[in-house]
C-alpha cells in the first residue's frame, strides 16, 4: 500500500469518526430535551430537590453537546489539513508533466498548448484550495462533572417561567463576587488556545496521531453500542457519502432484524422499489445472516445490494456490523477518489455514445469502484479486529456486494455466498453466475492457505466439504477461503480481499439474485432463477426463493439441520412475460 493510499485511509477513518461525534451529539441533545421535561414535572409535584437534580442533568448533557461538536469540529480541520497534504502530493506530481508540456509548447511556439495547460493546472490548485479553506481552529472543552448553581437556578425559574408555574421554594442568587459567565468563557477560551500553541510547539503530528488513535477507539465502542442497545438493527447513518445527503431508513416487514430496505434521497423522485429481501432462521441456533438493499446509492437510479453469511460464535454478530457498515464506507471511499480525480460527467459512465458508445463503464470509474472496494473491506476488516467488544478470533461472515450505477454494475465478493444474474434469449430465461465460491476447495484459494502453512482437509462424516485449519490445532474448520473476520487464521491464508468483477446490463437482464448458501446447497442456479421469474410480484420473489430453499432442504436432507436461508432480489426492469428457463 502506497504512502498515498495510507493517507486516504487515514482521511476516511477520521470523517468517519467526526460523524460518530456529530450522532452523539444529537443524542445528548434529545436527553437535554427529557430532563427538562422532567424537571417541569418535578416542579408540578414540589419537588424541589428532584427538579434541581434534573436541571443539573440537563445542563450537564447540553455541556456533553457542545463538547461533542466542538471534538468534531477540531477533527474536520485535522481532516482538512490532511486533505491539503494529499492534495499538494497530487500538485507535485502533476507538476513534472506540466513544465514537460510547457518547455514542449515553447519549442514549437504553440501559445495555445501552453494557455490550455497552464489552465488545467490552475484548476487542479484551485480546487485543492477550496478543500484546504477549512475551520482552522475551534474551541475545546471538557465535559464538567459539577454544574454552576447559578445555571441550575436560571434552568430551573426559565421551566417554571414557560410553563406557568409557580417554584415553592425561592432560589437562591449566586454570589455577588461570582465570575461572570461570559468573563469565565474568555479565561477559558485563553487557557485552552494556549494549551494548543503549546501542543504544536511540541509537535503537531504528535498531537494528531494521539487524537487520531483515541478516537479510533471511540468509533469503535459507539459502533458496537449501536449494535447491542438496540435489538432491532438500525443503518448506520450514511452522513458521510457527497452523493446522498440522506437516507430514510425502512425495515422490511419480515418480522426479524437481520434485512434492511433503504431509500435513499436520490431515489425519491418516482422510482418504484422493484427488489425484495427475506430471511428465515434455520435449525442451528441463531439466524446469522444479515442483508440489505439500498435504493439510490451514489445516483438516483443506483443500488447497493449485500448478503452476509456470519459463521462462529459473534457471527450474527459481525455479518451486521457489516452489513450497517460497509455500504458508507464504499460510498464515502468512492467520493473521496472522485474528489482527488475531478471532471466526472456523464462521459465517465459511458452515458454519451459518441465516444464510448455507450457499451462499458470507463475505465477510470471502473479502476475507482475497484479501488473504492478493496479500500473499503479492509478498513471494515480493521474496524473488526480493533472493536474491543467485539472476540473475532474464530467469528466472521462472508460478504457478496453488488453496486449498481446506471447500467453498470461492480461485483465484490468475500467468501462462499452467490450472486446471479437472470437473461432473457431466445430460447427462455437464462441463469448467469456472477461470482465464484470462494472454498478451500478452489486450487488458487487452497494454494494460497497451503503457502501460509494453514491445512485443509475435510472431516470424515462430511468429506465433500474442504475447511480451513490451524497449523497445530485441529481449529476451527472454517469453510471459506476468505471472511471479514476470523482473524486466528489471518496468518494462515484467510483474506479480507474481495475478488471484483464487473457486468455491464442490457435490455435482456431482468433481475438479480443474492443469497447465502443455504440457499445454493440445495436448489441450482436455474431452480432460484425459475422460482424468482415465476413469483407473483417482485415483492413476493425473496419469500418465494426461501420458501422452495426449506422445502428442498427437508426433501433432500431430512435428518440434518437446515441452514439459515437469506435472499435479496433486485429486478431491473418490470417484468413483461415470464419464460421458461434454460435446460
């Protein structure tokens, strides 16, 4: 990994971190909002004492408020400073193939040349500018443990004030020689600009890799808290991405947590949600799988499509921390690589015919996704190992990915879990593999786990399933070659890296199919295609798929376990009539 791309790692890391800031300190706005109500309530029964507990809780929750704010303000400018470093590093590059072109168009005369160059440079600097024209300082603070008694009183008469009340109890009045606040403020406000001329006098990378690290560890406790506190799975917020603003987040109606529908803004203007999700728990324990189908992803005809099969004792566990986690880091991984590399029109999605006849996505956009993905699982990856709550020692999922823009689509695949593609011809509906499973068993995978000392072999009662094995211990019998997670055996050849492909839609493909393998062990490709083609609606196709996946399970296999079954179907267009698929 170059020094480059350790930078923009870097740099998504931090935003991610000022985002977590910025949701806490909404939440510690909302708590601000109920202990003011309660401190209302308190005064109503004449509870004195209890409503100046309250107040003192609300003042303390609107200090945490600010101070949340200002932490992400300073990390926005951290943020910023970085982002002008990457910039001044693409400035110096560009520079040699500037005075080239220059000392080039001076030989031959040609002012025209050497107008147009110089103008390109100067748009490059200029944009690096706008970016580096960020919050260059901002106030910090600590989030006090005591609470003025003079700003407990003020809260308290102000509640009384609005809602008509009368307090039994007089107030007292601070003390005459009290500081004044805002005096206060300013001495404060000194103090802590003079601690940070200190801080860089002593170094400022010092300072930036402390606050980088520590904050590091704060996203990933509050990503945890995200996933334990609430029993029902919420998105994470995609706050970050340049390409949607915002998302409204709508849990299918399955009864369970583990899929998620999202709509994205862009995606607001008319277009009809023709996908559907389900999953159903099988007959090992708990559901692991997790999945979710995002409307208006990076564009407003886009989608995101993902299905996560975890594995291991925290696999529910981590297949929806990813499954919350990844599609913001793709979009905001993409975003940043935009940004770096300016002029994205429509040319650049094939969008104009005359000059790329509108076949393929460009190879530039192209290169940008695949880079985007790569970037993105293994910060995911390092998101995993550094949660402190989370032990995925022997815990991980798999993960197949598919970003849908326009008529393009980019193909990222970890582990065993299987997307298709249905195609209308000639002769009837036909199934298109779009991924390979990522076994042991494949010979490139097994090369790869043999050269880093990990074994496979099958067990006896099972000898069609190759696993995954310590050197010197018969652990954990993984069945994939690679996993987010699962880091005992990231030494022995299990990798986070996806393998990437791309497909580039026409008017004959009419839908696409994800599910993890509890679907693919019993029914082929053209049994999910055929059932998905021959559902009542697009809504029903998910149900449909997972409803023949249980019923083969019982006809095949009666006497074992059935598997967690999860489906997403994504159509691209209605459907006009339905066809009988290829033998």
């Amino acid at each position: 990994m170059g020094n480059s791309e350790k930078l923009m790692n870097q740099i998504i890391e931090l935003k991610i971190t000022a985002k977590t800031l910025q949701r806490q300190s909404r939440k510690c706005e909302k708590e601000e909002k109920a202990e003011k109500l309660k401190v209302k309530k308190a005064i109503e029964k004449g509870n004195m004492d209890g409503a100046r507990i309250y107040a003192e809780n609300s003042i303390r929750k609107r200090n945490e408020q600010m101070n949340y704010l200002r932490l992400a303000s300073r990390l926005d400018a951290v943020v910023s400073r970085l982002d002008t470093q990457a910039k001044m590093t693409m400035i110096n590059k560009s520079m040699a193939s500037i005075v080239k072109t220059l000392d080039s168009s001076l030989g031959t005369g040609n002012l025209q040349k050497m107008s147009e160059t110089m103008d390109q440079f100067e748009k490059q600097f200029v944009n690096m500018e706008v970016q580096a024209e960020f919050m260059e300082s901002s106030m910090a603070g600590s989030t006090s443990l005591s609470t003025p008694e003079g700003e407990v009183n003020s809260l308290m008469q102000q509640v009384a004030d609005d809602y008509g009340l009368e307090v039994s109890v007089g107030l007292p009045q601070p003390a005459a020689h009290a500081i004044p606040a805002k005096a206060a403020e300013k001495a404060e406000e000194g103090n802590i600009s003079r601690r940070l001329t200190e801080l860089k006098g002593r170094g400022f990378q010092f300072g930036l890799w402390y606050l980088f690290w520590v904050l590091v560890v704060i996203l990933d406790v509050q990503c945890f808290m995200l996933e334990t506190q609430d029993k029902r799975t919420v998105l994470v917020e995609m706050g970050i991405c340049i390409s949607v603003a915002s998302s409204e987040i709508q849990e299918t109606t399955v009864g369970d947590e583990n899929v998620v529908f999202v709509e994205g803004t862009l995606s607001s203007n008319g277009i009809p949600r023709l996908g559907s999700l389900h999953s159903q728990q099988g007959s090992k324990g708990s559901n692991q799988d997790a999945a979710i189908l995002y409307q208006g992803f990076g564009m407003e005809d886009g989608s995101f499509c993902g299905i996560f099969d975890g594995h291991g004792p925290n696999g529910h566990i981590v297949s929806k921390l990813v499954r919350n986690r990844l599609p913001s880091l793709l979009l905001s991984r993409r975003n940043d690589l935009a940004t770096a590399n300016p002029v994205v029109n429509d040319e650049d999605y094939g969008g104009n015919e005359g000059k790329l006849d509108g076949e393929l996505m460009s190879t530039k956009m192209f290169n940008e996704w695949n880079e985007a993905c790569v970037s993105a699982f293994k910060v995911m990856d390092k998101e995993l190992k550094l949660n402190e709550k989370l032990n995925g020692s022997f815990s991980g999922t798999t993960a197949v990915t598919i970003i849908k823009q326009r008529e393009d689509l980019v193909i990222a695949n970890l582990g065993d879990s299987r997307a298709i593609l249905g195609r209308i011809t000639d002769h009837g509906l036909m199934a298109v593999q779009l991924t390979t499973d990522l076994k042991p068993s494949l010979p490139r995978e097994a090369e790869r786990i043999r050269r880093s000392n990990g074994r496979i072999f099958a067990l006896k009662d099972e000898l069609h399933i190759q696993r995954v094995w310590l050197p010197n211990n018969d652990l954990p019998g993984l069945a994939m070659a690679r996993a987010f997670g699962d880091f005992e055996l990231k030494d022995y050849g299990i990798i986070s890296i996806p393998e990437i492909s791309y497909c580039h839609l026409t008017t004959s493909d009419q839908f696409i199919v994800l599910a993890t393998d509890g679907i693919w062990d019993v029914l082929s490709n053209k049994e999910v295609a055929s059932i998905v083609w021959s559902a009542e609606s697009e809504e029903a196709a998910a149900r449909a798929v997972v409803n023949g996946a249980v019923a083969a399970w019982k006809n095949k296999y009666p006497s074992s376990k059935v598997d967690d079954c999860t489906v997403v179907c994504l159509f691209l267009q209605k459907r006009k009539q339905h066809q009988q698929v290829l033998p």
